[in-house]
C-alpha cells in the first residue's frame, strides 16, 4: 500500500470510498479498547463520530435525542417555522431519564369526549389538567383511565371528574428518579406530576416510562448535564431571528446550511453569530477544497463540513457540474484543517461502515449520514409498504418535494423565479431503531480500525499523517470482488 499523500496527490484522479482499500496491520489490542471519542467542532467533544443530518426526513427532536444519548449528535434541520425549529430543540434540551419534559395536558374546559380523542390519537390514557392546557399552567388535577373509564356521559367536563390537585401527590423538580420509584409506590400512583413553587406542572414522570428509562454512558452532554443539540441554520435576515430562538432554547453547534459554503453571506452569517453569540460553535460548509477551507477557517468557523454531491439523494454534480469525489474531498480539507485544529465533518455518500471508517483514517473526525439513519424508528414520518418492502419518504433537501415545503435557500433558488433542484426524493428501507443501530455501526468501526492497527481516531489521525496508514486504488473488479458475487440471492448485507 502507500501512505494516503501519494495516493491522493498522485494524480489528476478524484476518488470515492470505494475507490479505495485500507491496508490491514499489526493487531495488539483487543476490539473493545478502541476509542472512538472525536470532536465535532473546536469545542464540542463527542464519545461517537456519528451525527444525524440536518434534513427533514431525517433530524427532528427524536433523532436529535436519540442520537445525544447514544453519543453521537443530531442537527435539526430548518424547513419549518422558526417557532417549531426552536421547540425541536427544547424538546431535546428538556430530556431527563424518566422524565416526560412536556406531557400532554388538557385545559380545565375539555370534556371526557377530549380525553377519549386523545387516547385515539396518541394512546395517552391519563393527563395532568392545567389552567392552560399545556406544560407551564398551573396544575389543576390529573386524570386517569381509573377515573373516567365507567362513566357514561362522554361530554361531562374533565373538572368534574378529575382527582383536583388538591388530592395529588406533587414532587418538584430536585427530585431523584429514585425517590420518584418510591414515592409512586408507596402511594400506588402511576403518574407523578413535576412542580414549580406556584404549583405550575413543570414535567410528569410515570411509572412505566421509568421501568424502561436506562442510562447511557456515552450520552453526549454539556458541562449543565443537559442532551447536546444542533441545528441549522440559512443566510438570509431572518435566519438571525431564527437564531435567536434557538439560542434561547439552549442550542450547542449551529451548522450554516448551504450546497457551496464558500460564499460572502456564509461569512456575513457567521461573523453575525460569533459577535452576538460568541459561545455558540459554528460549523461552515459544505466545502471540498482547501481554498474554500482557507477563507472559512481564516473567518473563524469551528467546524467544516465536507461534501458537496456526495450524498445519496444529490444531484448536484449533476445538475450544476460542481462538486468533488468525497475521498479525496475529506483527505485535503481534512490535512489542510488539522494545521487549525478545525475537525472535519465528512458529510454524504456513507452507506456502509467501511464507508465511515474510510472517512475517518482520511481524516475526518466524524460522519454526517442521511440515508443511513433515514430508515430508522426516530427518523420524521412513517412507514408504509411498496412493493412488498417496508419503507420510509427520503429526499434531498434540494428537491423540488422540499423546496415547496420552504428550503429553497440551501440551493440558491429563493431570488430566481426557476428553481433548479439539485436533489430528489424518493425512499430508503427500513432500517429498525438507532437504539440499535448506532451500537452496531459502533462495533463495524471499531473491528475496521483494530485491523488497520490503530486504537483511537486519534491515532488514526497520526498514523494517516505519518504515512502509517496504507491504501490502494482499487480497479472496478477489485471493487466487484470486495463486494458479494457470484450468489443468486442472499441476504443481510447490512449486517443489521
Ligand atoms: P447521504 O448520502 O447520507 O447524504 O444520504 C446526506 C447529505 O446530503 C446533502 N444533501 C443534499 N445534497 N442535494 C444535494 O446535492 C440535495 O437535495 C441534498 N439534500 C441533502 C447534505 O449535505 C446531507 O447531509
């Protein structure tokens, strides 16, 4: 093999993952010891190099969640109301282990006809009763299965019915999920109501929530012990509302979203945050070169984020001939971005765990995945059936289907009276739960670099500069060989 410089300086060649090998080497540690806590941006340090895309069919509040505690990041896209963006990011702010942070609440005017619409809706049997109808009213009462199930007359007011407040048994919001266990058990209630000292209800915390709640060690936390979130945000004058909102909802990194990064109103927008939210991390791109990186670094983003046509539903270098081969693109911006230690994120075009472990020994210190994560429980929307296979709706955040919903900026239509898309929608298959799944890519990378000799992304960073790290280009057979071959059918290539 040769040192990855020679391979990707050699010649006028771009190269994708599968273009390229890893040479295997010396194996002296066992799997488990592999280390791979990486950095997202300057200052956010991450246990896992996985994050969830900023895109509509992948981050919400869910992912976002989901991906914190597993230990990786998620970032929640912008093709909504600055209002709901920022909810998003409360709803991940506001996790705590068997705490339900915003439960659903009735007001003292619904009836039992509410309750049972509810229960059809989201099979919630039992709510705490609010002056507002929502978390943050005063608590007036909670009412369960046990007190409205027998009664006939389904349009009697919830009041009537309700055990009132004054019953209840109220907790606030110190309380240790332990003594939570007991004080529900020695008192027989499922539902435990969090709150403040005007007897506002501040969270509920219910018993069958808290048998399932597990602890996550490598969850992804500030110095508060508070779920770390992302998002993204455009360049135009009202993305700086939008910015406000989400700091104000306790967002950690902002991502500037745009298809080409290296752009005067990038830089406006990020000189905008770091002057009024100064302890805000701020990831620029997508970019592809090291010129592009230049001007993004020297204007003081924290971050980079590397793609640019890569990702599955992209067609970018299609449509605007611009663009680079994704290994290529990470191995550059990667090396010239180390001198500033500015991580890279390698964003687009993963769809396996070579791919990821590929991104990482050229340089990179995590992934972004769309695709991958698309097909998950956490990812927005549902799943249906076609052509017999269970599916979920993906698309590019550049597609006409997501630009009608609003994200035409990201692709520069928003002044011209065409839109060009530069993406499509389409579906991905179901692919069960990132509970599941992040483990498992976890594992994937960590056998990878065990083979290659190298026992943290660290040392894969060393090893990859000192020329350690080995790689070959592979011809289309030799990529054909590494694949499956010469079967009729098989099954479980994604080893999930
Ligand atoms: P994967 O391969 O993980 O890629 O599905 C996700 C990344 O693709 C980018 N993205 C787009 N690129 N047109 C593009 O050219 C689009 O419509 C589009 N939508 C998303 C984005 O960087 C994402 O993280």
């Amino acid at each position: 093999g040769h040192a990855a410089e020679t391979v990707f300086s050699s010649g006028v060649y771009a190269y994708t993952y599968d273009d390229i090998i890893l040479m295997p080497d010396h194996i002296s540690f066992p799997v488990g010891s592999v280390d791979l806590s990486t950095r997202v941006s300057k200052n956010i340090r991450l246990n896992l190099p996985f994050l969830s895309s900023p895109m509509d069919t992948v981050t919400e509040s869910r992912m976002a969640l989901g991906m914190a505690l597993q230990g990786g990041m998620g970032f929640i896209h912008y093709n909504n109301s600055i209002e709901e963006q920022a909810w998003k990011i409360g709803n991940v702010k506001r996790f705590r282990s068997g705490f339900i942070a915003r439960p659903y609440c009735l007001g003292p005017e619904a009836t039992l006809e509410d309750v049972d619409r509810v229960f059809a809706e989201r099979g919630f049997s039992g709510f705490p009763i609010t002056s507002t109808g929502s978390v943050g009213g005063t608590l007036l009462g909670l009412i369960t299965t046990r007190d409205h199930d027998f009664i006939q007359n389904r349009q009697k007011k919830i009041t009537e019915v309700m055990t009132p407040a004054k019953d209840l048994i109220t907790a606030d919001s110190k309380l240790s999920l332990e003594l939570a266990q007991e004080i529900m058990k020695s008192n027989k209630k499922g539902k435990l109501p969090i709150v403040d000292e005007e007897f506002n209800l501040v969270s509920l915390i219910s018993r069958s929530d808290l048998k399932k709640a597990k602890s996550f060690p490598l969850s992804t936390k500030n110095a508060n012990n508070k779920l770390m979130v992302g998002a993204a945000v455009g360049t135009r004058e009202s993305d700086r509302q939008r910015l406000e909102a989400l700091y104000a909802e306790g967002v950690d990194a902002i991502v500037i979203d745009s298809s080409q990064g290296d752009s005067d109103f990038q830089i406006e927008m990020l000189n905008h945050i770091k002057r009024t939210f100064p302890s805000l991390d701020v990831i620029c791109g997508n970019i592809v070169t090291v010129r592009q990186a230049r001007r993004l670094i020297e204007a003081g983003c924290d971050g980079l984020r590397v793609g640019m046509g890569a990702g599955s539903i992209c067609t970018t270098q299609e449509v605007c001939a611009v663009g680079r081969a994704q290994a290529t693109a990470v191995y550059h911006v990667s090396k010239f971005a180390k001198q500033f230690g500015i991580p890279v994120i390698a964003d687009g075009g993963v769809s396996n765990s070579g791919h990821i472990i590929k991104a990482i020994t050229l340089g990179a210190s995590c992934v972004m995945m769309g695709s991958m994560l698309a097909g998950t429980e956490e990812a927005p929307g549902d799943f249906f059936f076609q052509d017999g296979v269970r599916v979920k709706r993906y698309r590019g955040m550049g597609s006409s289907e997501a630009m009608q919903k609003g994200s035409k900026t990201r692709y520069f239509g928003d002044t011209a009276n065409i839109q060009v898309p530069q993406g499509v929608s389409g579906t991905v298959i179901d692919r069960g739960t990132i509970k599941t799944l992040i483990p498992y890519l976890t594992q994937s990378v960590r056998h990878g670099l065990q083979d290659a000799g190298v026992q943290s992304i660290r040392q894969a960073h060393e090893f990859l500069y000192e020329g350690r790290l080995r790689f070959e280009v592979r011809s289309g057979a030799a990529q054909r060989e590494g694949g499956v071959h010469n079967l009729f059918s098989y099954e479980g290539k994604l080893g999930n």
